[in-house]
C-alpha cells in the first residue's frame, strides 16, 4: 500500500484576528514539513476563528477572509513550504461558488468552507451548505447546499474531505461519498461537553468502517466566549480502530504514518454524482511516494476523567477570555465559601497567582472561618488578598435607608460588588462572578452583588459537582506531590452567603443533593413536573423548585457569561422567555 505521513494540526484560534490565526496555520506547517509530512489537515474555520456568529453577515469581514486565503497559499511557497498539501478551514462566500445562480440564494451569502493550498494558490474548495452558531446548532438564514464532496489525489491517494456536521448526518455524506477513497480527513469546531470525547471516538469509528476507509478528525482547541474547545483530534483505520489521539485542552501537532490503499480508477470529471451527491476531484499529486522509514508509532494521548475534563474545560475557558479580550489579572470577592474558593484555584491555574486578586469583605455577619479560609487559599496558592471591611459602609447606608430583612441583606452584597468594580477600574482587573448553576437556576443570588463580573467560571457547575471538582483538584495535587491548593475546611463546611446571623443556604434552598437531581430533570433533561415526579421526588418539593427556576430568568439573562461545560448551559443552550406566563401544573 503507498505511505502518507498525515499530520493534524490541533491549535488555538482567535476569532476576527484573520493575521494572527494565519501564522499558526504557517507554524503548524513548519513544524509539519520539518517531520516529513506530506499533508497537513487544519480545523474548521480555523483563519477566520469559530464561531463567528452574526460577523458571517458583515461584507468587509467576508471579503478579509475570502481574501486571506490565496495570500496564505502564497505564503506557504514563499517559506518554501509550497509541496506540503495544507487544507484549511476558513469563512467564505457563495460567489465563489460556480452554482450560486442556479442554487438561487444571495451572491454574498456566506459559507462554511475549507480549501486545499499547494504550490502557491488554491487548487480546489469544498463549501459547507450551513454554518453553526452554537446556539448550539442554530443556522445562519442563506447557505449554498452541501450537495457536493471533495476528494483530492495526493500522491496516489484519495483523499475525501468533510466539515464537522457531516459526519453526524444519517443517510448519504460525506463518510459515504470517502467508501472509493482511501482517507476522509475532517475537519472540526466542536465545543466541549461532558464526556463528548466517547461520542466522537464511537462515531468517527462508526464512520470509518462505513466507508471502509482511515478517518482523521482534527478539532480547534481553546476557549471562545462561553464555549471551550476540547481539540481530542484522532486517526482511526478503515476497522474504526484507534490509531492516534491527541491531549484534550491543548495545542498539539499529530503526525502520524499511515498505509492506504492507492487510488484505483481513473479520477472522474467533476461533478459525478455518487450517492446522489456531486463529487468534485483534484488531482494534486497522482504518483504514490517511494517507501520510507515510518516514524515511532503515534500515541494516544490519556483521557482525563470526566471531573478532571471540567476542571480543565473551565481553566482553558478563563485563561483565553481574559488573554483574547487584552487582560492579564482578574479580581474576586474570597468568602472563604466552596464556590470562591474553587474560583481562586481555577484562576490561579488559568492566569498564574501574580494574576489573581482576591478581595476578602468582612461584615458584622461574617464568620472568623471566612476569613481564615480565605487567608489559607491565598496561602496556598500565592494569590494576592486584599481585606476592606464593608460595615463601617454599611453602617452609612443604613443610616440613610434603614433597610430591613432581604434588602438589608443583598445591600451587602452590593457594597462589596461596588468595592470589587472600582478596584476594577482602578487597576484593571477582570472581575469574577463565583455563582454555580444551581443558584443561577434558582435565583439565589444578587443582582448588581454576587452577580457582577466580566465573567462566571463555574456558572455551569451544579454545586454537588462544585463540591467534587474541588475535591478532585485536590486530589490530583496530592498525585503529584503537591499541596492541595483548596482548604479541607472550605469544602466540609455548611454553605452560607452570611448576609444575617447564623444564615444557612439550606434556610432558602432544599439541600444540594436533592435540588440537583430535580435540577438534572427539570434544566438537563426538559421533563415537566409530573415527569419529574415520576422519578421519586417529593411534588411539593419539585413544585417549589420548578417555580423558582421559572421566576430567575430575569437574572439569568444578567449573569455574566462563563464557560459551557454540560449539555445544557443557560445562556445558549437555555433560554425561556422573561415574560411568561406558562407554569408547570402538577
């Protein structure tokens, strides 16, 4: 069988930054070419940078990117990298494409799209009929039908290509139109979810052996807005069996030999249907290459486990919102509680200790273990901890207001918010909000208090999974011979907001383990109350619940935006309308 020396390039985008994702695209062929490869397969929409929402509507972001691609080609020549085949993922329009009249949608419609560079110029292109926009599969309104597949010859190897969705689609695809072609590269954006890593393994597997063919599937890497990127790039042969997996959460060029079988019928004219689909072949390069050593056999990386996949979901989440938005440092209130206290962790790990602010806002309230607490994170990890009591403020506006019961209480929680934004904006440190998903989902928290920031780390964590992430970091600490970065003490202890004498969560909240699994049904799942119910669950309970989900939208809508880690989040995954009348009968 002819050699191939594929290698998959799993990096970190920018979106917008057409120049800046262009130069990984050359580095990654640099090192690839610098190993002997001879093709090299980039994710999708990698120059233009995913997912781009609404800017696939603005021309001059269009027309940037359509215009990036030749000038990478060139690019790629003049380093004298022009024999490595590199297909690339990028942002174009349907006037490129030869059928856009007969299609009959707009000439600047923009397309999903990936282009195989060689020799200096594009040679051929494929076009993707819809573009996600992760909400999380939300589709733009006019897209030039994928009604085509692109196979090219390189070094007398087929070579079929396809983007992301095209694999997941029953019935006739891309997988399908790769069973005459010995390899079907794909090319990916697709976010991270809990345990998504055995669905794409199971389904690239699946689709190998369908089209008895090699299957290479290279995914972005790194976080964007409230999406993160796994990468988890892989190579499996025509049996679906593992060949190749990189690291999750980490840029990492996969090279990896392979023996494919040589190309056996002459290369039709474009447009042969096969499967009801339009085949559009390019022959690059048709003489197979002489036989040559193999590298080492390629690794497959070791999976973290589906707490540590959180974990390091959520620290590549905040590290790219802070360093792609142009900020180094982040700033937080440190409580002492479970959920700040895992906060400070994951931005010590994301941004470094010199990086992290704490800030600790006694009140009259506040328990010594609070303080302590919040001393021992900062000791442990070398954040920096700032104290500014807020009674002596507090004393003032009550002075002026004389509020009682809940207002006395979220005033509290607002004079440290305004204390947290003006160190902000004196310093300029991002702040972080340090809610979890089940306060956002019942409302427990405050407005313009708890709830400010730029941005909420672990809003979509429950608190049962809060509690054993933590225990989890710690845990992985001591493997390695380090010390747990998070005090036992504020793991083990009742969780409190302390905002009144003796106040307890479990005052206003059911307790933890059982509002979460009514949660998982109601949030995760969408079952309505009686299904809900039907599970074991006490109806006075789920009614209670269900209506304080229900009347939080409001504050949802308001919470700054943190990284996706199940499959559900609220923000994109979620959303119901604020004004509503509809409430779940029992």
């Amino acid at each position: 069988m002819p050699q191939l020396r594929l290698a998959l390039a799993q990096v970190n985008p920018t979106v917008g930054d057409l120049h800046g994702n262009a130069q990984l695209v050359l580095a990654s062929a640099r090192d690839a070419a610098a190993q002997g490869a001879h093709l090299l397969v980039l994710p999708e929409m990698v120059l233009a940078g995913y997912p781009i929402e609404d800017m696939a509507y603005r021309a001059s972001f269009i027309e940037a990117s359509r215009a990036a691609v030749p000038r990478l080609a060139q690019a790629l020549a003049e380093e004298d990298l022009g024999d490595l085949v590199v297909v690339v993922g990028h942002l174009g329009s349907a006037k490129d494409h030869v059928d856009v009249e007969r299609l009959g949608v707009p000439k600047n419609a923009p397309t999903n799209s990936a282009s195989v560079l060689h020799g200096g110029r594009v040679v051929t292109r494929y076009d993707k009929h819809h573009l996600p926009n992760y909400g999380v599969f939300d589709e733009f309104r006019h897209f030039v039908p994928g009604d085509e597949t692109q196979v090219v010859q390189v070094h007398g190897i087929d070579v079929a290509i396809a983007i992301c969705e095209d694999i997941w689609q029953d019935g006739p695809s891309a997988a399908a139109d790769a069973a005459e072609a010995g390899l079907l590269v794909v090319l990916n954006g697709s976010p991270y979810e809990a345990a998504k890593d055995d669905t794409r393994l199971e389904l690239c597997s699946r689709r190998a052996r369908e089209g008895d063919c090699a299957l290479a599937y290279v995914n972005l890497v790194g976080g964007q807005d409230e999406l993160v990127f796994d990468g988890d790039s892989l190579v499996v042969d025509a049996a679906g069996e593992l060949v190749a997996r990189t690291a999750q959460f980490e840029p990492e060029l996969l090279v990896v030999d392979l023996d494919l079988p040589a190309a056996t019928a002459p290369m039709p004219d474009t447009g042969t249907r096969f499967h009801g689909l339009s085949v559009h072949r390019t022959v690059v390069s048709a003489e197979p290459l002489g036989s040559y050593e193999p590298l080492d056999p390629a690794t497959v990386a070791e999976r973290w486990d589906d707490l540590g996949e959180r974990y390091w979901a959520i620290v590549l989440g905040l590290r790219d919102y802070v360093r792609k938005n142009g900020a180094s440092s982040v700033l937080l209130g440190l409580s002492g509680g479970i959920d700040s206290t895992l906060v400070g962790a994951i931005a010590v790990d994301a941004l470094g200790a010199e990086n992290v602010h704490g800030v600790s806002n006694p009140s009259e309230w506040s328990t010594e273990h609070s303080r302590s607490d919040a001393a021992e994170l900062a000791h442990r990890t070398g954040l920096d901890l700032q104290t500014v009591p807020i009674a002596p403020i507090f004393d003032a506006y009550q002075e002026a207001l004389d509020l009682g019961g809940v207002a006395e209480e979220n005033l509290q929680a607002r004079i440290r918010a305004v204390i947290w934004m003006g160190l902000s904006n004196q310093h300029g440190h991002l702040v972080l909000a340090c809610g979890n998903k089940s306060e956002l989902a019942t409302g427990y928290s405050t407005i313009y208090g708890d709830a400010v920031g730029a941005y909420a780390p672990i809003k979509d964590l429950p608190k049962t999974l809060v509690w054993a992430v933590s225990r989890w970091r710690n845990a992985w600490a001591e493997s390695r011979g380090e010390a747990p970065p998070i005090p036992e003490n504020a793991i083990s202890k009742p969780p409190s907001a302390e905002l009144r004498l003796g106040q307890l969560d479990s005052d206003s909240l059911p307790e933890y383990e059982v509002l979460d699994a009514v949660l998982d049904a109601y949030v995760e799942r969408d079952l309505g109350t009686a299904e809900v119910i039907a599970e074991g669950h006490d109806p006075a309970l789920v009614e209670r619940i269900v209506t304080l989900v229900d009347r939080a939208e409001y504050k949802r809508r308001q919470y700054p935006p943190g990284p996706k880690v199940s499959r559900r989040n609220f923000g994109r995954d979620r959303r119901v309308p604020m004004t509503n009348a509809w409430r779940e009968s029992l």
